[in-house]
C-alpha cells in the first residue's frame, strides 16, 4: 500500500517508483526529436494535473536499457492522493512504462542527488541458439562462460576504484572514482542459461557497467587472462582502446537506495524481476 496524500497541499514533492522495458526509448533523459521515459511521463504527469512540471530521475538509464526500480520525483501543486497517481499516470503512460509506487516525500528529497547505492543487473542468454523470448532482455553470447574465472577477476573491481580508462567520455575535471559494494558473476536461478552479472555502487559513469562486464566476458570466453580485469583499471590493458561496449538490452537498473528516505517508497512490496 502506498502512503495516503494531504489533500490541496500545496508544493507537494512526489517520488516515484518506475518500471520500463527501454527497448523503444533513447533512454531516460529528455532528447530532442526522440522518445524517452523522462518525456513520457512528464507528458503523462501533464494530463492528469493540468501542470507542466520536470522530472528529476535518479539514474539517465541508457538507449535501449530497461529498469525495473527506477526513482523519479516531481513537484507539484496537485491535490490527488498517492494512489491516484499510481492507476492515472499508469493510465496515461504507454504499455512498457510502469508506475510502482508514489508516496509524499519532503521537500529536500533528490530523487538523484539523494541516492546512496544503485544496483544493476546485466544478464547474457549463454547458449548458442538466440531466444525469441529473451531477445530484448539479454545480450547472446553463444561461447560457454567460464564463471569461476569472471567471478575471480570481478573481485579487482570492489573497494574505491577510479574507473576513468575504461569508462567512455568521462569529463577530465570531474572524478572518476567509484565505490563499489558489489560486482557478482552468476546464473539466474530460473533460467541456468541466463548469466547474471549484478553490480552496486554508490554511482557509476557512462558506458561503465556495459564495458566491465565486456571485458569479464571475454575472460570468461578464455581470450583474456584473469588479471585483465585490473591491467583494464589502470590502463595496462594491451588492447584497451579495444574495450567494447556490451549491448544495452541486457542492462537493467534494479534498485536505488536512499537510507533518509527508503522508508517512503515502500518498495519491499514490489518484486519486479529481470
């Protein structure tokens, strides 16, 4: 259940909790001439309260990229209760966009800047035959995946790790560093054949997640030693200007955490899976 609304409160802050399949979408961020999840429920936010209002989001999830614990937040002068604007904006909001949870939140909360850890989950279908099923879900990767070995190189990656050489486009005058709490190779626990690399950190730069991950799998692969993982780090890599970048269908933003206001998002009560 989410939390009752004070009717005609004025200068109201409601956060979000939002689900999307991202397949259709140039991510989450306003881009012109392109449909975004940003765009979309500011448009759906504008036909229920007559209001044009900015959505803040927690993470700019990339093109193609899914999320399945999202947190957004706007403000607004509305006086609909919480539950209101779960079934309306639901109502409004195309079939791959989800309203989880709304719920009042104090005037400070950010529903980005707020933000302590943010976990994601990248999965890879590893069998040599694609999956009709899984196609927008999951990156194909046929060769067998030694995850003993990707799980011993992903240890390289926890603790502050400054991830400025094998993240894309990162600014020179703006930190590089991370702190990682987690980055853990295994198989999803219906689907054997479904890989699951599950990450947190308390943020992560562009293109990071998809590129560590490209590097994990061609050590599971057997093309790269276990070591490349850190030699990658720090820019020892032989072939670093070689790092790919996985495809942005198997990423998935599972959760945001906030200590100061997980409390009024309830989200224990949802179990949105990838």
């Amino acid at each position: 259940m989410t939390s009752q609304g004070t009717a005609n409160e004025p200068g109201r802050r409601i956060a979000l909790v939002v689900a999307y399949e991202g397949t259709d979408y140039a991510g989450f961020q306003l881009q012109a001439g392109a449909p975004t999840i940003q765009g979309e429920l500011e448009t759906a936010i504008a036909k229920l309260t007559g209001e044009s209002a900015r959505v803040r989001g927690a993470s700019r999830t990339d093109a193609g990229a899914h999320a399945c614990g999202q947190v957004a937040d706007f403000a607004t002068n509305s006086g609909h209760q919480v539950a209101v604007f779960v079934a309306a904006l639901n109502h409004y909001l195309p079939d791959a966009i989800r309203i989880l949870v709304a719920s009042d939140v104090p005037a400070g909360f950010h529903s980005r800047h707020s933000a302590t850890r943010r976990s994601y989950r990248y999965c890879i279908l590893n069998r040599p035959v694609p999956s009709p099923l899984r196609r927008r879900a999951c990156h194909l990767e046929p060769t067998p995946l030694n995850l003993p070995a990707m799980r011993q190189a992903a240890n390289s990656l926890l603790g502050i790790r400054d991830f400025r050489r094998i993240a894309t486009a990162h600014p020179k005058d703006r930190s590089a560093a991370r702190q990682v709490h987690r980055w853990e190779v295994g198989r999803h626990p219906a689907s054997p054949d479904v890989i699951t690399i599950d990450c947190t950190a308390n943020g992560f730069l562009r293109h990071q997640i998809r590129r560590v991950n490209a590097v994990l799998t061609e050590i599971g692969k057997g093309r790269l030693p276990i070591h490349a993982m850190a030699d990658a780090l720090a820019g020892r890599a032989q072939h670093q200007r070689q790092i790919r970048t996985l495809p942005a269908k198997g990423l998935c933003l599972q959760s945001v955490h906030y200590p100061e206001y997980d409390h009024y998002l309830q989200v224990a009560n949802y179990h949105e899976t990838h």
